[in-house]
C-alpha cells in the first residue's frame, strides 16, 4: 500500500460535494490509498478498491462472494448491505447476491434473451418507446430529459421483455421512481415499493404459467418446467432484479452522458456530424466513452471475502466487505491516457462500467441500444439543444452504487422535425 504519511488528511467521502464531483477524491485515493478502509453512511465498513489493475483482479476474484452471508458482520449490517425490503420481500435470491453454481445455473437461464444479436430485434421497439416520449414534449421547447427520456425509457423497454402487461406498466414506473429516490421519498417508501413489486411479480408468474407467451417470464417459467429447478422465489427475485438493475443503470447512463455532451460541446457538435453524415461508428464508441467517463455504476455492487487475501498490498481479513470503486478505475491514469478528458473516439476502451468476470452485465447490449438511440435521437430531434440551469444548480441522486442526476432541465428550439422514418 502506498504511503501516504506526506499526503495530508483523506478527503471526505459520500458528503453531497462528493457526489457533485467525486473524481477529484478517487484521485487522491488512487495515488495515496488505493485499498482504503471507510465507513459508509449506513456505518457499515467496507474496503474501496480504486485502481484499474487492482478493480479488474477484484472482480474477478472467486476468493470474494456475491453472497451476504458471507459478511462477517451480518447481525450488525443485516439489510444494509442490499437492495432495501429485498430481504423481507424474499427477493434475494437473484443474480447480484449468489455464487457459482447457483449464479451459473440463473444465468443461463436468461443469458439468450440479452445477447446483441437478440436485443437487435428489439430496436425498432426502443426507437419507438424514444419518439413517443419525445413526442409528448417537443414542442415546448423545454423538458427535464430525466423525468421525460431517461427514466421511462428503460422502465417500459424492460416491462415489454419481461412481459408486463402495457397497463400495468404505470405502475411499475411508480415503484421504479420510489426505489431510485435514495430517500427523497417518505421514510419505507423504497421497501414498500419492493413489496408491491413483488405481491405484482408473484401474481404475474402465476397467470404466466397458465397462459404463457413470447417474453422473458414465460421462458423462466418454462424452463423451470424443463427441469432447471427454477423455484418461484428464484422467478420472482430473477424478474425483480432484471428490472431494478436493467432500468436505473440505463437512466444514468442516458443523463450523465447527455450532460457530459451537454458539458463538452466540442464533443456533442462532433457527434452531431457524425449523424448527421448517417455514420454509426462515433455514436458507439462514444457510448462506451461515456460509460468510462461518467458512467452509471459508481461502486460495484457487495462483495465478500470468504478467506483473508491480499489486495492490492493491502490485507483484506475474511469477511470483510468490498466494493471496487468503477469510477475510480475508470479515470486511472496508469490505464487510460488523460483520463479525465472526453474524448468520443477513444478507441483502447476496455472499461469497467459494466464490471468484469462472471459477474459482468447481463443487460449490457441492451442498455447500449437504449442509450444509442435516445442519445441519438434527442439530438437530432431537438435542434440548440442546452442546459437550462447553471451546471452548479443540478443535483446528483444520493446512494452509494449508483451514480446519476436527479433532474437534467434542457431547453431546445421548437422547429425540431418529425420522428426519423
């Protein structure tokens, strides 16, 4: 570990002029204590592991479980290492909390309705979700692209996968909203929200079963049939999750990286030309660029030591908790050249934003196809397109994963033209 007896006090972490800029703070723990003991605010202590080198072994690292059982403080930390109700609600059983074999068995189970050549077909769906939301307010002149783009793009992509009835999804758009609040909403309300979802999902398996169709539930259920001994709580927490994981990384990732083009207009007029000139290339690689460099996932989700091991020189004790700092690889000077630079074209991109190992995103192509075409969309479809608020005005969602705006309000001319044919 690197002596840091020169470097002066710690920068404070998770105060809310951390999450405006935690960057410069990931700086500091990189080059003076880059496998760095905290308390977070739920009290519980956890190991940050900030550089890439050391992120990129500690994903993958069988040694750390995705399993709170394993947490050697788990009397203690009981519900604040997880999703809020998820316990009680008897959703833990899903990809983010178990190992292998278990993890192995659940993903494959869903693995073939994320791949890219999959999710392709489901394009045309994604770009019509995107004009109807754009629709509703192109000629104000003024919308806040979370509220009206970012957040009820994924919601109802994810509802349409998993087979959510179309008037059932307002409601699963409400919980959604609870649950990203990070409490904003009255005290329970996330917990609450879990409950319903999962009262909602248990009663959807059900007429599943007795009449199933073309979407993701009906394939857990009828695989579960076939004999891949899918239990109904496995069904429930695995539905639960690929919605709770599948839309907020992707609201995220759709406001942070429209306010890093917002904030870089050098790099948004080149984009613009680029669609413009009907090419795709720098739309790509600019999606991936955004992910490195204000991505959606801060802190990859708990991990637990099952035996003592060393990271990055630095002695972890069984039981401990861990959490690689995403963010904080992906602006590591020793990986990528000037990091802190927005650079559309980057091309040496192999990012942590998605994790790494067995346990990276299974909704990674579709995230990227929802992010491409409403970041494409917006703007060809809202012509002047700016801030319309002080960058200093705009507040960032509390919690400790995720990364992302509570609001983007934007201003735009009104001669914006048709949908694309």
């Amino acid at each position: 570990m690197t002596d840091n007896s020169t470097a002066g006090p710690a920068p404070a972490l998770f105060t809310w002029e951390f999450a405006t800029d935690p960057y410069p703070a990931y700086a500091w723990l990189r080059e003076n204590a880059p496998v760095h003991r905290t308390a977070l605010p739920s009290g519980v202590e956890a190991w940050l592991v900030t550089r890439y080198a050391d992120a990129r072994a500690a994903l993958a690292e069988p040694r750390l479980s995705k399993n709170p059982a394993h947490h050697a403080e788990s009397p203690h930390a009981k519900g604040k290492t997880g999703i809020p109700g998820e316990r009680k609600a008897e959703l833990m059983t899903h990809l983010l909390n178990i190992d292998p074999p278990d993890h192995t068995r659940l993903r494959r189970l869903v693995s073939k309705a994320f791949t890219p050549r999959t999710v392709a077909l489901f394009a045309p769906r994604v770009q019509e979700l995107t004009d109807q939301l754009i629709d509703a307010f192109v000629a104000d002149g003024q919308a806040d692209l979370i509220h009206d783009v970012a957040f009820p793009l994924p919601i109802y992509a994810i509802c349409d996968l998993l087979g959510v009835p179309r008037e059932d999804q307002d409601d699963f758009r409400d919980w959604a909203g609870m649950m990203i609040r990070h409490g904003g909403g009255p005290r329970g309300g996330v917990a609450r929200s879990v409950k319903k979802m999962r009262n909602y999902l248990a009663e959807l398996i059900h007429r599943k079963r007795e009449n199933p169709g073309d979407d993701l539930i009906s394939g857990l259920i009828r695989a579960s049939d076939d004999g891949e001994h899918l239990t109904e709580n496995e069904a429930a927490a695995m539905a639960f999750i690929l919605l709770f994981a599948g839309f907020e990384t992707t609201v995220n990732l759709i406001g942070n990286g429209m306010y890093a083009l917002l904030r870089n207009p050098d790099q948004r007029e080149r984009l613009e030309a680029s669609l413009a000139a009907g090419e795709s290339g720098l739309l790509a690689t600019g999606v991936e660029e955004l992910l490195r460099y204000d991505g959606p996932v801060e802190l990859a989700t708990w991990r637990f030591a099952t035996e003592a091991l060393t990271l990055g020189g630095q002695a972890v004790a069984e039981g401990d908790p861990v959490l690689v700092v995403l963010a904080a690889a992906d602006r590591d000077p020793e990986r990528f050249t000037e990091p802190d630079t927005l650079d559309l074209s980057r091309t040496d991109n192999q990012h942590l934003g998605y994790g790494h190992g067995i346990h990276y995103c299974l909704g990674a192509p579709l995230a990227r196809l929802e992010a491409q075409t409403a970041l494409a969309t917006l703007l060809r479809r809202l012509p002047e397109l700016r801030l319309a608020v002080e960058p200093g005005d705009l507040r960032w969602r509390g919690g400790l994963i995720m990364r992302g705006l509570r609001t983007l309000p934007v201003e735009f001319g009104t001669r914006a033209g048709d949908p694309p044919v």
